[in-house]
C-alpha cells in the first residue's frame, strides 16, 4: 500500500506541483474536448501552459494555493489504496502441502483417542452399576468418602473398576483361567497383576489409580483382573467388600499338593536362573520329621483357612470355585460354569481349545489363529520322595475336608 499524500505537512512542496501537473496533462491528452471534431483537436502544452501562467500570479494567489496544498495534503496522508496482492500461493502444490497436513493432523488426533471404536453416547453409570454398589465404585478411598467420576470417553467406552477379580490361588491355573475366560467377547481383561488390596503401596494410591490400570471397555462388557496373592491375604477381603459388596469373585484351586510341589518348583527355577542357592524339596517341606508348617507354600495350600476369612464377607453365592485340576484336562466344561455364574452368554466354544502333545497340555484357538500359554506355565516338576508325598497327603487330608464341609462341594483330591 501507499501513501497519495506527496508534500509535507508544514508548507508547499514544488515536487508535487509538479507531479500533479503531470498529471492533469495525461488526463487532459486522454480527454480531448467533447466540443471539436478529432480533426480539430490539437495537442496542448501543457506543462509549459501551466507553469507560464503559474509565473504570472501574484503573490496573494500563491500563498492562498499554498494554504489549500497544505490541507489537501493532510487529507491525503489518511487515505490509504490498496494494491490487490496476486493469489501466487493458491497453486496445486501448496493445496496438496495443505491437504497433507490436515491429513496427518487428522491422523494424529485419531491416534491420541483412547479406543478405536464406533461412536456412541456417553455412558450414565447410575444406568450401569446397581444401585447398592454405585457409591462404592466410585469412592476414591477406603473409608474416605470421597468419591471420583470413572473415566468416560465421548464414544461411550469407560475405564472402570472390575466387575470381577480372579483372587486366587497362586499356582492354581489363574493366568489360564484368565486366557480362557478371554476368549469371550464380553470379557476385557487387565494384562497384569495389579496388587492393589494386597500391596499398602498400591492401595494408599487410592480407588481412581486402581481404575486407571483396568482396560477401555464398553459398559456391556465384563471388567476383570486378576492378582493370586489375595487370596492368601487377610485383609483383602474387607478391602474389596469396601470397594463393591456385590462383586463377583473367581478362586480357581488345585490338589494342595500338587500345588504346593509347582509353588517349590517356580522359586526353584527363580533363584536357579539368578545363580542363587536353593534347598531341596524334601529340605522345605520336612523339619524333624514333621511337615514344615512355617514353608509359605505349606500354609497356601490350607484352603480351609483362607476361605473362612472371605465367607465373612462375601456369601457363598458371589464366589465361583474352578476345578483347577479339571481345567487342566478338559478346559470347556469349566469355562461353561464360569460363563453362567458371570452370566455371560454362551459364546466360548469346545473348539476354542486343543490339546497340544507336545507341550502336554491344552492351548487355545481364537479366529483361526493358535496359542498356548507361556513357556513359565506346564514345567516339569522336580522328583520328590514318595515318603515325603505321603505326609503331604496325609497332612491335607483334615483342612481338605473341612473346606469340602464349608463349601459344600468335594475335588477329587489326595
């Protein structure tokens, strides 16, 4: 843009006379008078016309023209033309830069979105949660009172906290457990063992960290998590009773036994890869000829014990007991029931799982695809003495029959 205004503020400029007397002879060369014929019209000097009859005036007459340039030229200094700038930028390979840039913008939002998943309307957890369980779901701590909202997303997905936890018993077939009831389309199950009831650390981080650490799920879909140690931890149950008291709870056990020889096996095969020393099983299992109440693999076993602390809590009827031993040997009859007590529809098949002979055990198949479980699960057990086997036999059989009398159903164990 430019400023019109040629002179100065303050007096007469001579240069823009002169200027604007070049100008009015281009005008006047252009437009000839209307009054005579092209043949009579007759190029005019002007300059020499103007600047002749200029030298003529008086002194009043330029003075006075000197007074009205000055204000013509104020007048001019606050208009401003401006000159169209020419659309250079608009051409094809700047409209691709910019069309590729939205595009990876695009891209980018989409990738910082929680889930990959249709659009819904935002979830309404009163419509969701029963009632009795609401505020126990959404209360930030233990006994605190305080109360968060759980992670709702605009397309209607939540990260929320379990609808079911698998407690226990480590070593029993729970990671398993886990990998078979995930094949069900309504389940969404956490990747790790979380330990939030059991670890003081954890759980001083309160109810809204626990939630964080849950899957993105849909609200028809089953939250589920799974640690072992809570089970064989007395003040898990009161924790989680705190936390939701209609919860519905999984505890998958084995031959005490059998447990116990594959709990000595995992810390074995632990400290063996650490270079550490390690005791013999009959070492750990016998002190003075008696068994080794004192052993943390012994006291695991002691199903009896455990179970009396979560009865005082939860009923019978919101604890589902798998047959860890029958899973091992036909998985599907097992993951029916646990369908049923879940009340998940029938969507987990026989033909989700077959035996594969080389590892000795059942693997699962899901959408064509084939896995078995990690190479850590189905080690051979070390050789343990037969004497020793024996007192472990003998020394479950009481705590086995009370836990048969509590639950009110038997195991085919030892």
């Amino acid at each position: 843009m430019r400023w019109l205004g040629g002179g100065r503020a303050g007096g007469f400029n001579p240069g823009f006379a002169n200027e604007r007397a070049q100008t009015l002879l281009s005008v006047s060369r252009l437009r000839p008078d209307p009054g005579l014929s092209s043949q009579q019209a007759v190029p005019v000097d002007l300059p020499a016309v103007f600047l002749s009859s200029r030298q003529t005036r008086s002194s009043e007459t330029l003075e006075s023209e000197c007074r009205c340039q000055r204000n013509l030229s104020i007048l001019r200094r606050v208009h401003v033309e401006f000159t169209p700038y020419p659309l250079r930028w608009f051409n094809k390979s700047r409209l691709k830069s910019s069309m590729m840039a939205t595009l990876f913008l695009g891209l980018f939002l989409f990738l910082l979105h929680p889930v990959a998943v249709p659009s819904r309307p935002a979830l309404d957890l009163s419509r969701v949660l029963p009632p009795p369980a609401l505020r126990y779901l959404l209360q930030d701590r233990a006994g605190s009172g305080e109360l968060f909202r759980e992670a709702v997303f605009p397309n209607g997905t939540i990260q929320r906290l379990p609808q079911t936890i698998i407690i226990g018993v480590r070593k029993g077939g729970t990671r398993a457990l886990l990998e078979m009831l995930n094949l069900h389309p309504e389940v969404r199950a956490a990747e790790t063992e979380i330990h939030f009831f059991d670890w003081e650390g954890n759980y001083e981080k309160g109810l809204r960290w626990y939630s964080r650490q849950m899957p993105i799920s849909y609200p028809h879909q089953t939250t589920v998590e799974k640690t072992p140690a809570y089970f064989t931890s007395h003040k898990v149950p009161e924790r989680i009773y705190k936390m939701n008291q209609t919860i519905r709870l999984l505890l998958i056990l084995r031959d005490p036994t059998e447990r116990v020889i594959s709990d000595y096996t995992q810390v074995l095969f632990n400290r063996m890869q650490k270079h550490k020393p390690f005791q013999s099983v009959e070492e750990l299992l016998v002190r003075g000829g008696r068994i080794n109440v004192d052993y943390k693999a012994i006291n695991r076993s002691l199903y009896y014990i455990h179970m009396q602390n979560w009865l005082r809590y939860f009923p019978l009827s919101q604890i589902h007991i798998v047959d860890g031993d029958r899973l091992i040997r036909d998985p599907f009859p097992e993951m029916e029931k646990v369908e049923k007590f879940l009340r998940l529809s029938p969507r987990i098949n026989r033909s989700n799982f077959y035996f594969n002979k080389t590892k000795g055990f059942y693997c699962l198949r899901e959408g064509g695809r084939e896995r078995c479980l990690h190479e850590s699960k189905g080690r051979t057990h070390p050789p343990v003495d037969s004497a020793v086997l024996n007192k472990l036999h003998g020394f479950f059989s009481e705590p086995n029959r009370k836990f048969f009398d509590l639950v009110g159903r038997t195991f085919d164990w030892h």
